[in-house]
C-alpha cells in the first residue's frame, strides 16, 4: 500500500483561485523567496567575514611567532631576483661611456673591486722586537742585517693608576711679610672629582658605545684594584651634560644650517617623569647630517612624540628631511616650508613582514613580487654606490625611475585583490600613500634611497637599551642623549669615541671663548697620534 507523504497534504490547493487571488499568492511567495535570498546573503557575507578574519588573526599568529622565534634578519630564503645586476653594470658603464668631454670624471672612484687589505693597520702602535745571534754565531761573518718574518698582535690589558698632584709652591719675604707663589693646577671639567678625563672617556664609551652598563663596570673597575660605585658614575656623567652642553649646542647649529638631513625617533623608558607613569613610552629622537666634511648625529630625549618636538629640534633648518611615514614630521615641514622625502627601508620592511607571514607555498605570493621589485631598487643604488653625485643623478634617472613607474603601475592594479586588513594590503596601501615622499631620492645625487644612515646612528642605543633597560631619571636620559650624541659624532667623523670624549674633557675646562670651542669640533679636533685608535699620552 503506497502512502503519501507528509509535505504532499500541506501542498495548497490553488485550482479554485482566481487570477487576481493567483497574482496575489505570487506576489507573497516572490517576496518570502526574496526575504530568504536576503538571508542566505547575510548569511554567506558573516561566513566571508568571519573566514577574513580568520585569515587575518592566522597571518597574524604566524607573524608572532616568526617575530619571537625566528631570526631578525630581513633577507628571504627564495628571493626572486627577477633582475640580472650584471645588465645594471653594463648598463651604468654604458651611461659613464656617454658623458660628454670635459665632465670631471676624477671624482668617479675606479671601477675596480678594492683589494682586501692584509697585515695589521699602520695606525696601531709598534714594537720592533730584535732576535740576534751570539757572539760566537756571528764570529767571522762578512756582515749582518735583520729581516722582518712576523707580526703578532699583542694586548695590553687595562690597568688603574692613581695620580698624586704635587703643587710646588714658592715663599716670597717682603717688608716682614710672606707671600707664596703656587705652580698652576689645569681645570678639571667636573672641578672637585676623583676620575681623570681618561677614566670618564672610559666609561662614557664603554655604555653608550660598546653598551655596558654602570653595574658591570664597576665589577671591571672593582678586579683592576679600586672599587666605584655606579652611583658615582651616573653622578660624573649628568654633571659632564652641563659641561657638554654648550659644545652640542655648536653642533646642533651646523647640522641645522646644512640642505640635507635625515630623523628618526624610538621609545626610551624613563621611570621618574613627572606626569607620565613608568611604563609608558618616552622617545629619544636623532638627526643626522650637516654640511659637506662636517657630519653629526644629534640625540634628543623628550617624553612626547607630539610633532612640536621636530619642531623645535629643526627651528631655523631649511632643506630636505628625510624620515619615515610618522605624521609628527608633517609639522615642522609645513611650518619651515621643508620637502620630505620617504625612506625605501620602511616600506620594505612591511613587505618582508608580510613575505615571512604569508602560507607556506611554492607560488610566490604579493608581498614577495614587490620586494623583487623594491629589490631592483637597491640594485640601481648598489651599482651607483661609488658614482660621483652627477653620476648618480644621472643613472637615478635613467635606470631608478622607469622602475619605480612600474612599480607604482603593478601596486595600483593588484592593491585592491588583497583583502584589506591583510600584512600584504597593508604594506602596498602604506607605499602608495607615501609615494610622493618615497620617489624623492631621484630628485638629487646625494640624497639616499633610505633612512639608513639615521637608523645606523640610532642602533647603538637600541642595542645599548637591551642592556640597561631604563633610565632612571630625566636628567639622566639627557646627560645619555648628549653621551651618544659625542659618540656617533666622533664616529661620523671617523674619530675613535675613546680618543675624541678623552680630547674634548681635557680642554673644555679652558674653552672659554667661543673660538676656543670651535676648535673641539670634532671635524676641527687636532687629536694626538692615530685617529682610529685610543692612544692616550
């Protein structure tokens, strides 16, 4: 026996309807079937939602985990080059063989590799050690000589001496009455203090050059015989702030009147600030640049990274600023009518992070194709590296920005096939908004590709921090801003740190004319022996 099914008896009977009843009943099933496609697409939309957002929270927790437990290192295990630097190097080469006659070509280096060089510097001191032979070896020989056959690189470990000052003094009787006469005492920076300037080289070099910290150099100084405390030492360097001040201010009005300067700022932790608790974030900004023969890097401590601090770093500079897409620098530009111009390190950083957090595929994704287009980029800059800034205006020109119109072709086509919210969207909608300010470099040959020499300056503190950790007071992140401002100075100068600070502390006690400050420039330091190495006398 057949039966039927359940939904057959809820089927209506619509045989006895009438037209008008029909339309009506269609009507009404037209508008249910258009509520449940409305449903359904609501629906199908949260699914896709929901499916974006867990791709996102997935692209994220891959990048957390690269970001603590893989290497730091930018480079990609499958680069695609997409780009022979050897046709760069013919290219270049064929722009050289196009200059006109009479073009200076004098200040191009030569195209050569530079040779690796062997043996020991000639700036390091040197010990001639004799080996002779015996009376009864050279007994009846016509002559002798000596012939070098080694080298050896000896070290002299570090050691503390005390120095006792004798003043001699002379008495003098005249009409019943004694005068005396004291030989001269030189000025010590800080006056009434135990460390000869040698010492307060030391430590300032070895924190906020080589990033040790107060603690353990007193456990170094406490095994070479005389215990000082950390505490005495922090005390010695916010003292030497004072009496390095008027010196940075020097600098800081040469590398405000130069054309060209580069900024960058990172988070510094100051634990006794007033207003501010200590956990959150202080800034320590830098500058770097100055006129042609006279770098400097500039540290600056301020607890706000509010666009009024540039501000007031860069009052009265005119020129070109170069820094990354941080908003504050839009202040400064529009009030001192600067042109900005981006840094090609950030915008590839972003793509390297999106590269690194990408699925596992063997399809090159996105984010990989704009670093092989970013990375034709720093081929052209590599090739030129060693060009005259005429040279490399030129190639900028002929090769950098046919490269960057395509580049900026391939971001406005495939930006919108990437899901907003996404690593990759993220990096291509941060390159197209600074377009303007990242193209700038071509405009001039002796401007950079990227913020590189400003982040260079800037990593030794950052290094130094790991250390350190904080910094106790205000006073004291100034006194390490003026420290690392010294340091990265000397260095831009290719002065030893050690040597130049130990040059600066002996005279600045005397420097009481600004002529006489002038002269403990670091590009007008007349430093005794070797400028590379500490040797003092």
């Amino acid at each position: 026996m057949k039966t039927t099914p359940d939904n057959a008896s809820r089927t209506p009977d619509l045989s006895g309807l009438s037209s008008a009843e029909m339309m009506a009943v269609i009507s009404d099933m037209q508008e249910q079937l258009a509520v449940k496609e409305a449903e359904l697409q609501q629906r199908d939309q949260a699914v896709k939602a929901r499916e974006n957002y867990i791709a996102i929270l997935e692209e994220l927790l891959r990048y957390k985990k690269i970001q603590q437990f893989a290497a730091s290192s930018e480079k990609q295990p499958n680069q695609i080059t997409l780009f022979d630097e050897a046709e760069l190097e013919v290219g270049i080469d064929e722009l050289r063989d196009e200059l006109p006659e009479g073009f200076e070509e004098a200040d191009a280096p030569p195209r050569s590799r530079k040779r690796r060089q062997r043996g020991f510097s000639d700036m390091l001191l040197r010990e001639r050690i004799e080996l002779t032979l015996s009376e009864e070896e050279k007994a009846g020989a016509s002559k002798t000589f000596f012939t070098k056959v080694k080298e050896e690189l000896e070290y002299i470990p570090a050691q503390l001496k005390v120095l006792e000052y004798w003043q001699e003094k002379a008495v003098f009787e005249q009409d019943g009455e004694e005068r005396i006469v004291a030989a001269l005492r030189s000025a010590h920076p800080l006056g009434k203090c135990i460390a000869t300037p040698s010492l307060l080289a030391y430590l300032i070099t070895s924190k906020y050059a080589d990033g040790l910290p107060l603690y353990r150099q007193e456990q170094m100084l406490k095994r070479l015989g005389h215990e000082v405390s950390r505490t005495s030492m922090a005390h010695w360097i916010i003292r030497l702030n004072d009496v390095f001040k008027p010196l940075i201010n020097l600098v800081r009005e040469s590398q405000n009147g130069s054309d060209y300067l580069q900024a960058d700022e990172t988070r510094i932790q100051v634990l006794k600030e007033d207003g501010k608790k200590a956990q959150s974030d202080k800034w320590m900004w830098v500058t770097r640049g100055g006129p042609p023969g006279k770098p400097s890097v500039l540290f600056e401590y301020d607890p706000s990274r509010d666009g009024r601090v540039p501000v007031r770093l860069l009052d009265d500079f005119q020129g070109i600023l170069q820094a990354d897409g941080y908003s504050g620098y839009g202040q400064v530009c529009r009030e001192n009518k600067l042109i900005r111009i981006g840094c090609w390190d950030h915008a590839r950083r972003k793509f390297v992070e999106a590269s690194r957090a990408a699925p596992a595929k063997g399809k090159p994704s996105k984010a990989d194709v704009a670093l092989s287009h970013i990375r034709k980029l720093y081929a052209v800059e590599k090739a030129a590296r060693d060009l005259s800034d005429a040279e490399r205006y030129r190639v900028r020109q002929e090769k950098s920005l046919p490269l960057l119109k395509a580049f900026k072709a391939w971001l406005e086509k495939n930006a919108p096939k990437v899901m907003k919210g996404m690593l990759t969207r993220k990096a291509m909608d941060y390159t197209l908004n600074q377009w303007d300010t990242l193209t700038g470099y071509c405009e001039r040959g002796d401007l950079h590709i990227s913020n590189v020499l400003a982040e260079n300056a800037i990593r030794p503190f950052a290094v130094g921090r790991k250390a350190w950790l904080f910094a106790d007071t205000t006073q004291g992140a100034n006194a390490s801003a003026t420290c690392y401002s010294l340091v990265e100075t000397a260095k831009a100068n290719d002065l030893e740190p050690s040597a130049y600070i130990h040059h600066v502390l002996k005279h600045i006690a005397e420097a009481d004319t600004l002529e006489k400050l002038e002269t403990l420039l670091p590009w007008n330091a007349e430093l005794p022996g070797s400028k590379k190495v500490a040797q003092y006398d």
